[in-house]
C-alpha cells in the first residue's frame, strides 16, 4: 500500500530525519564545491566522441556493402543514440552543467535528438515526476498514465491490455515520452489557446525530427537511401528498448514505494530525501554499463541529486548506501536483468484483478515489494 507517512514507515525520529537530511546536505555541498575543469572535460569529451561516433556509424553505413558491416553501423549508430539520450541530453537538461555557463550546453538551450521537445519534458520529468516522485495521483511517470504499476490504483477491464501496451511502449519509447510531456503541459495550460501552441509546438519538431532521421540523412545516401533509412529506423528503435529497460528498472522493481497525496503535504526536506530514496531503485553496473545508461544505473543518487554532475554519482553511491544502513533504509538495487525481469513480472500481474494470483505468491510479492526496511541485495 501507499506510504501516508514516510519517517514513520522508515522507523525514524524526527532527529533521524534531520540528520540524514544534514548529511545529503553535505554531500551536495562537497560536490557544487568541488565542480570545476575535470567535469566540465567530462561531458565535453564526451560530446565530441558521441558525434564522432555517430559520424563513424553513419559512413560505416554509407560505404559497407555486406549485412555484417551494417548491423555493425546500426550498433554503433544506436549506442550513440543512448549515449545522446540520457548521458548528454537528459543530464544537461537538469541542469547538470549549467554551473559551466556554457550556453551550448546548458538546460535553457539544449535539444535533445527525439520526437518529444524538451521545453515539456523538463516540466513532465524535471517537475512532476522529481519533485513528486511515486506519488499516487501527482506523478504521472507512475504508470505514464497508460499502465497500472501499483495495487493503490484500482483495476480496470482496460488493464488487460498493458503487457501488449508496455511492448509497443518499450519499441516507440521516445514517442510515448513526447506525447507524455505534451499530456503535462496540455494540464497546466489555462486555455485552448495555449493548449493548441503547445500541440503546434511539438509537432513542429516532430517534424523536423522525421525529416531528419527518414528523409534527409537517406537522401544524403543517395541511391543507398534504403539502407540509410532502416539503418536510423532500426537504431532509433535499438535506443528506444534500452532508454525504457534503463528507465523501468529505475522506478518499478520490487522494493520501490509508492505514497499517498498526503505523504507530501508540509513535506520538510528530510522527508523529501527520504521519499526519494524509498521510491527508486539502482541496478549494478560497471563503468561501461553506467555509461551507456546516462549513470540512471544510480536512480536513487539521481533522485536524491538531479542537477548533480552525473559522473559524481559513482562516488556518491557508497556514501549514499552507508547512510541507508546507518538507518536502517533499504537501498533497493540488483543485477540489471533481475530489475528488469521484476518490472515485467509486476506490469503482467497487475494487468490482472487483485487476487487473481494464489494468494501465496501474492503475498509474496508484497514482501518483496515493502523490502520490510531491510537493505536490498
């Protein structure tokens, strides 16, 4: 069930909460101070090698003549994609690097290479979702407002279709994000008239998108046009699958919480950190995993510190975990393919009425999913 009220649940005094929040504090702090040259060669360094590999790809595409060379194109090409996607583009855009004062690579004047703008996505992603992260009824990355993820929202006759819903959203992530950021500017818009500039302004860049990705780059191929153009259909999906097994193994696999409406009323800073910490999960990886996963394999220092360098986040992740068992918090992390593989065991079984399941593996499941304030292993 939903935490109504997240210090009880984890078992802290109101002393506890102050003082992790203390330390969290500390750590943000030591970080903002010590910001300097050797980040700011970090994602400049890694700028220039995601285009050079992109460029690399699209000419090993272009002047390859048999399949192996192409699939190996189509690789390359797909790892830049990711690489684009969520190591340079959705860490600049939460500010990340706006402490460079670099106006090429700051979260006012970025765009990143999808459908979706990233003028929505900053309030969708960078407001709701972190601000008001797993909260029932205010976070609309809960489900994306197209699945049931939770037991606290109540069964409906059209959740029989999710695991059909979560395959075709796992192949056209980017365009369900798109559509998903319009979705929260659509709901704070004060009227039709906003709402239709707001419609106009994303499929402007849809369309610059596709004529990008399916009409330009494969006429710039020539009589090879065909291989270009399934060459960027086939990355574009390659990115699309991992952005969303990064994504979904950061927010759904057993022992991420979920909260109630009230659980952030008058909500101090110590509960906002605790909440986060509770309401998100890591998976284990090595430097070249972090990479490709934009470092979204620490989901929980990411939420604790969204505007944070993301190549801190490997450093942070020790301090972060001994606090948890200093308080006794779990830090709800695993192997890659077990987060991912309890995700999808947790969309099929909730497409399903509660109790359709044996009672015993639901029980199960439930205590796996509170994770009983232990650390997770």
């Amino acid at each position: 069930m939903a935490i109504t009220d997240v210090a009880d649940y984890a078992h802290l005094s109101q002393h506890d909460v102050d003082a992790l929040a203390a330390a969290l504090d500390a750590i943000r702090t030591e970080v903002e101070n010590s910001r300097g040259a050797r980040d700011a060669a970090y994602i400049r360094r890694t700028i220039k090698f995601q285009r050079a590999l992109d460029a690399g790809a699209r000419l090993l595409i272009f002047g390859s003549r048999s399949r192996g060379a192409w699939a190996l194109g189509v690789g390359a090409l797909a790892v830049a994609k990711s690489i684009e996607n969520m190591e340079i583009s959705h860490n600049v855009v939460h500010g990340q690097w706006d402490w460079m004062n670099d106006p090429e690579i700051h979260s006012s004047s970025w765009e990143w290479d999808m459908a979706g703008l990233t003028s929505q996505w900053r309030y969708s992603h960078n407001y709701r979702h972190h601000m008001f992260a797993n909260v029932v009824d205010l976070d609309d990355d809960l489900g994306f407002g197209i699945m049931r993820v939770t037991r606290d929202v109540p069964w409906r006759p059209r959740n029989l279709a999710q695991p059909f819903r979560n395959a075709l959203l796992a192949v056209i992530f980017e365009w369900g994000i798109a559509l998903h950021g319009l979705h929260s500017d659509h709901e704070r818009a004060t009227d039709t008239e906003e709402r239709d500039g707001q419609t106009r302004a994303l499929k402007a860049k849809i369309k610059r998108q596709v004529l990008k990705d399916y009409v330009l780059i494969p006429a710039l191929n020539g009589s090879r046009w065909r291989r270009a153009l399934t060459a960027n259909v086939a990355a574009n999906v390659v990115r699309n699958l991992w952005a969303y097994m990064v994504i979904f193994c950061g927010h759904f696999p057993d022992g991420v919480a979920t909260f109630t409406l009230d659980a952030v009323k008058g909500e101090s800073k110590g509960e906002w950190y605790l909440r986060q910490m509770l309401g998100s999960a890591n998976f284990r990886a090595g430097r070249v995993l972090a990479f490709l996963s934009g470092n979204l394999c620490y989901q929980i220092e990411h939420h604790l510190f969204p505007d944070l360098p993301s190549n801190r986040y490997a450093d942070i992740a020790p301090r972060v975990r001994a606090l948890c068992e200093t308080y006794g918090l779990p830090y709800t992390t695993g192997p890659l393919l077990s987060q991912f593989l309890q995700t999808q065991r947790t969309i099929v079984r909730l497409a399903f009425p509660d109790g359709v399941a044996s009672p015993a593996s639901e029980a199960a499941h439930d205590a796996n999913a509170r994770g009983h304030g232990r650390i997770l292993r």
